[in-house]
C-alpha cells in the first residue's frame, strides 16, 4: 500500500522498496547511487510532468465573462514495457557488479516488476563478499499496477476579451510522513472569436498555456533502516504546456481535440546524514549523498467529448503522448 501511496504522492521518494536499500546503494558509493537511482527513478518523473498537465480543458469554447466551472479531474496513465526497465550495465559502475556474472542485464525502474536479481559491492576487500550481497528494487507494477494515476481540482472563470483564467491548488497534504503540494494556473483564449463570421461557424478554435508546479518530501528517519538523522527525500516539478484546441459547439453533446508541447523540470534531493555499513565508504557518516535532476518535453494530441447537462457536465478523453493517458472530467459550472 506505500508504494502506491507513493505514486499518488509521485516522487516523494525512493518508492518504498528503494528506500529498503538505501544502505546497500550507498554502500556502492555515492557515484554508484547516484548513476542507478537516476536510471530508476527517470520514468517516474518523466510520467509525473505529464500527469501533471492532463485535463486542463474540455472545450475550445471559453466561458463568458463571470462564468464559473468547479472541476475534478482525474486521470490514468497506462506504463509502456519500454518505461518499466532499463539496461545496467556493470562497465559504467566502480563497485556494482551482478552476483550471476553478468556484465548487463535489464533491470526494473520504479514503475517495472523485475524481481530476484542480485548484485554485489566490490568493495576491494576480502571477505567483504556476503556483507555486500542484495537484491535490487522493483517498482510499481509489482504491486499488480500498471498506470499512473494523478488527480487534481480546478476552477475555471471567464473574464473579457475571449478569455478564460484556470487555477488548481492542493494545499500541503500528509500522510505519514509523506507530504505533498501542488498548484497551477492557465489562461485560454478562444482564437475564432476574432474571425468574420465566427457565429456561423461549426467550431471554435482556442490556445491554452498552462503552468504547475508540485512539491512532495518524505520523511523515513524514523525508519531506522539506515542510521542517521533527518533523512527524507524532496521532490520539485515545473511544467508548461500549451495546447492549440478545437471543439464543436453543439447544445448538449461536443467532440474537442488538440494539439499540444510540453516542456518541464523536476528535481529530487536525497537529504540528510547516513551511517554507510558497507563496501568502500564502511563506517563513514554521508551528509546530503545527491540530487537527481530530470527534464521532460514533447508533442502530445487529444481526443474528447463532453455531455452537458445543466449545470452538471462530465468529460472523457484521450492523451496520446510518451505517456498515454486516459482522463475523466465531472464539472459543475454556470454559463
């Protein structure tokens, strides 16, 4: 259950079979813990941007000046095979080395399930061996789950000009010693209002650009899997995304698509003291080992309908992208 707790709080940490070894990843040394948790954890934060700015619109149409739409939004990102593993390769570590004698094999990300595979610290010491021996992290699909979820609320208002303005906010949540905060804002403006003979055409045309941001920290001093004190993970994103999008304007059923760019940064800093118990830092005390720095861009299109009923409306649709997503809508708006 932490582990999926620790996808829907995305990247506030190591995963919880990571944070298991973080001694054993240390005990490689720091060079060595850095190179393989950047390989794990690039998935996750290259599918935590783009979860982040899913569903920010359902229409080409903005909302007329004071018009008001409340938004929970939800989406699920399917994991592609190729986002589940990645190849280690023995000839880029110091001390890493497989236990079967292996130069490189495929091992499992934090979204992958590749279990039982052992490495060993070759620390230069003998009868260092055993000591050494573990057994690398799985990830997310271990726990028999295969997409990334995200959610958010959003409210949207109409203001002049063709203009709608967007917000999302998630003020600081905990559970455990996990927190998470999250925030965006975004500013549509409907392009067509401004062609000759804009009412009589069959859609509308709009572009989007859409800012969020996400902290998340976890906190596992208390543990006590490796000594030490303050020790916890902490995780910054940034994302932009803009989105040019078209819709019909139909009274109660609507079709919408789009065509966006998305570009952003997420940044993750394992943080504290830590007591190594093996391999070539053995009994030296590491303070703030490294940061994990990741940057996501690219193309994604959209494909939608949108039923409305009132002041009640609900939405689906679909992100195809480098991460696929699923997104599901239910809104309650005036005008």
């Amino acid at each position: 259950m932490k582990k999926i707790l620790s996808i829907a709080f995305m990247c506030t940490g190591l995963f919880t079979s990571a944070q298991q070894n973080i001694n054993d990843l240390l005990a490689a040394g720091i060079d060595d813990a850095e190179r393989y948790t950047n390989d794990y954890l690039a998935p996750a934060a290259e599918g935590l941007m783009y979860g982040m700015n899913n569903g920010w619109f359902n229409s080409a149409e903005v909302k007329p000046f004071l018009g008001f739409e409340i938004s929970l939004i939800g989406n699920a990102s399917p994991i592609k095979d190729n986002k589940k593993s990645f190849t280690l390769d023995t000839s880029q570590y110091e001390n890493l080395q497989f236990v079967d004698g292996s130069v490189s094999k495929e091992v499992a990300t934090a979204l992958g399930d590749l279990q039982g595979i052992e490495v060993f610290v070759d620390g230069g010491q003998p009868g260092t061996f055993d000591d050494a021996v573990f057994e690398l992290p799985s990830g997310l699909s271990a726990e028999n789950i295969d997409f990334i979820p995200t959610a958010m609320l959003q409210a949207s208002v109409g203001l002049i000009k063709h203009t709608e303005v967007k917000v999302r906010l998630l003020p600081k949540t905990s559970y455990d010693d996990a927190s998470l905060a999250y925030y965006g804002f975004g500013l549509q403006h409907e392009l067509s209002e401004w062609l000759p003979g804009n009412n009589l055409m069959p859609v509308a045309i709009s572009g989007l650009i859409a800012y969020s941001h996400l902290n998340g920290e976890y906190d596992f001093t208390d543990t006590q899997i490796v000594d030490g004190e303050n020790q916890r993970f902490e995780t910054k994103a940034d994302t932009w995304v803009f989105n040019l999008i078209a819709s019909t304007k139909l009274p109660v059923i609507n079709f919408y698509g789009s065509v966006g760019y998305l570009t952003g940064k997420s940044n993750t800093d394992i943080l504290g003291t830590y007591v190594v118990e093996q391999g070539p830092l053995q009994s030296e005390t590491v303070v703030d080992p490294f940061s994990i720095a990741k940057s996501a861009s690219g193309v994604k299109a959209t494909l939608g309908a949108k039923l409305k009923l009132s002041f009640f409306r609900i939405n689906a649709d679909y992100t195809f992208g480098e991460f696929d997503s699923f997104n599901l809508g239910i809104n309650f708006g005036f005008r």
